[in-house]
C-alpha cells in the first residue's frame, strides 16, 4: 500500500469516526438526566451506559491494545461488557462528565491514528465503527421503549380505509429459482459471523415482495390470532400465556400506518403469523438470495440495488424520517428479484439459529458473536429506520432471542 493510499484510508476513517460519532451524540440532546440513566426495560441498558461503552471500547481496542496506554481514569468497570450486571448500570456519572470522557479518548485515539498503521488493523477500525452504529441503534431502541404509551392505540374492531395509494398487494410473491449462490461477505467491513463467504444451493422457493405490512397484520388480530392455539409452536404459545401479549409492541390502529412494515414483533408472533396466512418465516439463506444474488451475471450484491453506499433514495435507514415507511416506497432500492425493503424500515426475523459459519474465526473476540452461537438466537436481517449505512448490508447478521419484541423488527413470509 503506497503512502498515498495509506493517507486517503487515515482521512476516510478519521471523516467516518467523525460522521459517526456526530450523529450518536445528536441522539441526546433532548435527553434529561433521568432518562440518561433509566433502564426502560429489564434486557437492555440505560442509553447513557452505551454512551460510555462505545467509547470504553475504543480505548480498550485502540488505546490499550495498539498504542499501548494505560486505562483512563482507572479501570473504569462501570463501561466494560462484562463489568456490571444491566440492572447496577443505572447509577451514571453525569452527561457531560460521560461526553467529557468520550471526547478525551477520541482525542487520544486521533492522535495514535496519525501512526497506525492502517494497512494492518483497518479491519478493527472498521469493525469499531460498526460497534458505535449498532450500539446508537440501541439507544434509539431504548429512547423508543421509553416514550411507549401506557395504553397502546389497538382499536382492531373499526375497518381501514388504505390512505397511503400503497402498490403492495396481499399476497404478492416473487419466484426465485433454483441454483447456487453466494452466502456471506470477505469483504473488509464483513463482521466475524458474515465470513467467509458460502456455496449454497437452494430449490426453488417464493418469498414475499414486501414486508407483512399492518393491514395485513391486523387480519390476524382481528381473526382473534392471539388467542387460536393452532397458529403457535409450542414455545411460542407458552411465551404467549406466560406475557398475555396481545399486540405487537409498537402497534397502532391508525390506518395511516396501515401499509407500514409490522413492527416490534417477536419471532414467536412473525411465525404465528406465517403460519396463519399458510406461508413460513425464510431462512437466512432464503432470505439473502432474494435481497442479493444477481442470477443473470452470477454475483453477489452488497446491498439489493448494487455495490454502491445506501442513500437516502435507496431505503430508509440512519434516522433519514425517524419512523416506518411504506412498504414500497423505495423501488431504487429494490432486489434484482424485485423484493423492495430488503434493506431498512424493519429487521426482518428468518427461520435460522444464529450459527457460524463453515471456517468461522472469531474476531476481534469470542465474545462478539461465538459467545450466541448457543440455539437460542434467531437471525434477523436487513436492518431498520434507524441502522446507520455503515452497519446495513444484505449479508449482515443480527441476532435475538425469539421472545423478543423491542427491536425494530418485522418479517416477510416464504413458501416452499
């Protein structure tokens, strides 16, 4: 690598660092102390403890382990993964002492990039970058369950009159034929569970065109869905009785929203939902062929419409409206199979256990994906509103537990 290029990947990483970080800290300026440091549900941590994480684990990576500095201000545990059980991380110092603490170690970090040698770690930087994203999308999760209505809007009874002229239609399925593809990415931004990058065969197979959307959703709640055994795994149905769920979390009975993605659903409640409509949840597989493999030329796609970067008229991602859209409103962004949303809105849930895959090597730790390689993680794809583009890309993988429901998650159904 010449000095030149060398010069060009320092300036693009510090402008990302940058960019990153600007758009994480704007996530609190309305933020009140309290809110800072509330646990608004019980499996995940107060925005303000993620806000000193990601900047602990810039100086435990890069500080620590590259330049060689001693930890700032102590051990400082309170930040640490492993330090502090969700439920003790309440008590925070104060935001501007946590924004004081941020702004030391990237000043520090700064200065060692002006010497490190990128050629060899740009991977872990790339990887940080991605830390702070999904980290930020977390904060937005927990502001998000923090404002939730004591009484939710799910007036199912009323009938709907589409406001939205959305084209998606119940029911719309695209065919995707038979062959090998290309699973996964080696790329230098690929997370340790995207690689390396898979042959796999699959038969033929439809999968919906579009997310489920609410309209469509609600004929299952309306069809008392909830309360019919028959649409539930065994599982499923225990979790069912066990919370009394009856709606998704983030539902609402304004039809405005009627051509949204279903979102805050659980596994549980998407594969009710397959079940009752006489489809299934695709699997992972399934899923990333539809959003990337171009059969014509035989390629694999980063992201549905190409190779280029996310923008704004591709998908809705990065806190570009702060909400859902309808499901069809970014046919730039659409597959080469014609699946829109694949990328964005919601999360969508897969039929997949979190796994490694063939010759996984963990990286930079065990602990970032290895340690949920335990059948109890679904795999989720595609990204949500608020997933920032660095994060977002069809062979990324995220995972939860199939109870959940605070993620900005929804689905799309398959048939065989």
């Amino acid at each position: 690598m010449t000095s030149r290029s060398i010069s060009s990947l320092s300036n693009s990483v510090v402008q990302t660092l940058r960019e990153c970080r600007k758009a994480t800290l704007a996530l609190f300026e309305d933020v009140d102390y309290d809110t800072f440091c509330r646990q608004a549900h019980p499996d995940f941590s107060p925005i303000g403890w993620h806000l000193g994480h990601i900047a602990y684990t810039e100086a435990l990576w890069v500080l620590q382990r590259y330049a060689g500095e001693p930890p700032i201000r102590g051990d400082h545990r309170l930040f640490a993964q492993d330090g502090l059980l969700k439920r003790d991380r309440v008590h925070l110092p104060a935001i501007a002492e946590v924004v004081d603490y941020m702004d030391t170690i990237r000043s520090r970090v700064l200065t060692y990039l002006e010497v490190a040698p990128l050629e060899k770690q740009e991977r872990l930087w790339r990887w940080l970058i991605q830390h702070e994203s999904q980290h930020a999308e977390t904060i937005a999760i927990v502001l998000a369950l923090s404002q939730l209505p004591t009484e939710p809007n799910t007036d199912a009874t009323t009938d709907w009159i589409n406001e939205t002229n959305c084209s998606a239609s119940e029911g719309d399925m695209v065919l995707i034929e038979a062959s090998y593809f290309e699973q996964g990415s080696d790329s230098i931004d690929a997370m340790d569970n995207e690689r390396p990058v898979q042959q796999v065969y699959l038969e033929n197979y439809w999968i919906d065109r579009y997310p489920v959307t609410c309209q469509e959703y609600r004929l299952f709640i309306q069809a008392e869905g909830y309360r019919d055994r028959q649409w539930w795994s065994e599982e499923g149905w225990n979790w069912l009785q066990a919370t009394q769920t009856q709606f998704p979390l983030y539902w609402t009975d304004d039809p405005v929203y009627g051509t949204h993605p279903v979102c805050g659903v659980s596994w549980y409640e998407a594969s009710a939902y397959a079940r009752f409509v006489g489809k299934r949840l695709p699997t992972e597989s399934e899923w990333e062929k539809a959003a990337s493999w171009n059969s014509t030329a035989q390629t694999r796609l980063t992201y549905p419409w190409g190779n280029a970067e996310p923008e704004r008229t591709h998908c809705n991602h990065q806190h570009g409206i702060g909400r859902t859209t309808p499901v069809d409103r970014y046919p730039q962004g659409q597959s080469p199979w014609g699946c829109f949303d694949m990328l964005g809105n919601v999360w969508e849930w897969t039929a997949t256990w979190f796994v490694g895959y063939s010759n996984f090597e963990c990286f930079p730790y065990a602990g970032y994906s290895q340690t949920y390689f335990d059948n109890a993680h679904r795999v989720l794809k595609g990204g949500s509103w608020a997933t920032r583009r660095w994060a977002m890309r069809n062979s990324f993988r995220n995972w939860y537990h199939p109870h959940v429901q605070q993620v900005f998650a929804g689905f799309r159904c398959a048939k065989s």
